[in-house]
C-alpha cells in the first residue's frame, strides 16, 4: 500500500494517469524493484518534457521535483522494509546465505556480513568485506575460512606486507614470503625465507641490509659452489667467480671470521688475497706458501725475513729472478744464501 500511495502521487505531480488495481497486480508478483525502476524513467522523463516546456530565467519552485522526492524517499523506504522482511523470513528458515545476499542487494553488506559469519560462510563474508574496501577485514575471514594464499592477496593490498608474507610462508611459499618481507623491510626474515629455496643470492642481499654479516657470507659461498661447476664448461665465468669469492671473503672479515674469509680466498684461487690475510692473521709460513702461488715471490721473501730466515728469503728470490731470466740479480742473492753451486 505505501508504494502504491507513492506511485499515485507521483503519478498526479507528473499529470500522468494511474490504474491503482493494475499497479497493485503488478506489485504483487514481487517485482517492487522493476516498479522502482520504472517510477524512476517516468520522473526523469516528465523533468525532461517540463523542463523543454517551461523555457525561464528565474529559478522557480518546481513542485513536480518535490513530490518526485518526496515520493522517491517512501519507495526507498518501503523498499528497505519489504528486503529487511525477506531477509529476516529467510534467515528464520536457516537460510541465511539467501538472507545475507536480499541484505548485500540492499545494500546492507554489515548485516549481511553478520549473518554470513554467523553461518560460518566466511569465504563470502570476505568477499562482501572486499566489495566494501575493508581489506582488513577481508583477511581476517580469508584466514577463518583457511584460504591463505586469498588472505596474503588482501593483506598485501591493504600495504600489511608482513601479514601477508606470514600467510605465504605457512603454506611453504618462500619466494612469495621472501619478496613481500622485503617490501616490509624485513630483512632477515627475507633472508631466512629465500635461503629456504637456496635463492642464495638473494638471501645474502637480504642479510647484508641487515648486517648479518655471517649469514650473508655462507649463502655467497654457495653461489661460489655452484660457479665452481660452471666454470670447468665457461672459462669465461672465471671473472664473475673470482668476483664473488673477493665479496665472500669481505663478509667473512666483516664478521669477525678472518680463517673461513682466508679459506674461501684459497678455495676461489685467489692466493694473493689469501696471503695478505694470513699475514694480518701472523700466519707467515702460510702467507709466504700462498704468495709463491701467487708468484709474488717479494712478499713470500718479506715473510721469511719477518720470521728471522734470511738465508731462507734470499734463496728464494734468487731462484725466483733465475727461472725469470735474471741472472745476475739471481746470483747475488744465491751467493747471499749460500747456495754457491747454484750461483
């Protein structure tokens, strides 16, 4: 009766005619939302034709727009409560998926809402929460309804990029994990999740920005492992090993770890290096073994001296410039060994 009463006045205002026995036939099919759309066209059209007609300057009172509103307001009204009695003769019976979706086209998503969790149909109920903009929200529900891959999409929208990486690590996706705690600046935990997956590169970056020096340099000896292997098929890899051992070794002396530094130095043939850190580890047999590999017989010559052995030292300078063709420097510093026959 209230919309018909709304339809009849709306009708008068707009000078149009109105058959109240064939509207009330009309209405009681259950087509309330059809009817509203057609009194809708009929106002907008009568503003129109009203509008051509009456060509002024001067606003006016116009009371075709008053009783289209007045008229509009108690259809809204009527509307509401003819959805909210559905909902609820629906929701009586149990039904309450069916009375959360009359809710949601009533635009009332929090009842609907309310009534979805209640029934605990949250997987819709994060969808309604989305179509609202609450994405925290949509989470949440995502989670109560264990779709966590759905949760870390929302939790990552709404900027919770830890949230998010947590749902993806639960279900043992360390890539996903890894990237998202870098976008919330969680370094370590970026680290942990990529070296999960032996993404070594990436988790020794993820280290370094937060000074796990240690961590750092165990995830880069990996990737020198592994180049290990390409290069014995590339020699043209040899640069880019080298490279990586020299940046291994730095982490190691950043963490305090001078032996494991001078052994992946040895390790990647990089016996200059390794030499130079066996001296500042006063390991100078050592250091003089690595820099004859290294063929830099001085420094080699340097460290025998420093252990008092100077015989020992000329000796192996002067063999050093004889095999380089230098014979009379090799002479002097044989005869300064004592080695005669060979000077």
């Amino acid at each position: 009766d209230p919309v018909l009463t709304a339809l009849g006045k709306a009708a008068e205002a707009t000078g149009n005619g109105f058959d109240a026995e064939q509207a009330r036939g009309f209405l009681s099919d259950g087509v309330i939302r059809l009817a509203l759309s057609f009194l809708g066209l009929l106002l907008v059209g009568s503003s129109v034709r009203r509008g051509k007609e009456d060509d002024t300057s001067a606003p006016a009172a116009n009371p075709v727009v008053g009783a289209a509103a007045e008229s509009e307001a108690s259809l809204g009204r009527s509307a509401k409560r003819q959805f909210e009695k559905e909902a609820r003769a629906l929701a009586k019976k149990g039904m309450f998926k069916e009375a959360a979706e009359v809710y949601r086209d009533a635009g009332e998503l929090d009842k609907a809402v309310t009534l979805l969790e209640d029934d605990e149909q949250f997987e819709r109920a994060a969808e309604l929460r989305r179509e609202q903009g609450d994405l925290e929200a949509c989470a949440e529900f995502y989670l109560r309804a264990e779709r966590q891959e759905l949760a870390a999409r929302a939790w990552a929208d709404a900027g919770q990029f830890a949230k998010a990486a947590r749902c993806h690590e639960e279900q043992q996706q360390f890539g996903l994990a890894g990237e998202l705690y870098e976008q919330a600046e969680m370094w370590k935990e970026a680290g942990a999740s990529y070296e999960k997956i032996e993404f070594n590169r990436q988790a020794a970056k993820a280290y370094v920005k937060c000074r796990a020096w240690e961590k750092a340099a165990r995830c880069l000896e990996a990737v020198v492992v592994d180049e290990f292997a390409r290069v014995a098929s590339d020699p043209g890899k040899r640069k880019e090993r080298r490279k990586i051992v020299l940046q291994t070794a730095k982490l190691y002396k950043e963490a305090g770890k001078l032996e494991d530094a001078q052994r992946i130095l040895e390790k990647g043939e990089c016996y200059g290096h390794a030499g130079k850190l066996a001296m500042e580890r006063e390991r100078l047999e050592e250091a003089a073994e690595l820099f004859l590999r290294a063929e830099e017989a001085e420094r080699a010559a340097e460290c025998m001296r420093l252990l008092g052995r100077e015989d020992e030292a000329a000796r192996l300078l002067g063999e050093w410039h004889r095999d380089r063709g230098n014979d009379e420097e090799a002479a002097r510093l044989l005869m300064e060994a004592g080695e005669h026959e060979q000077a």
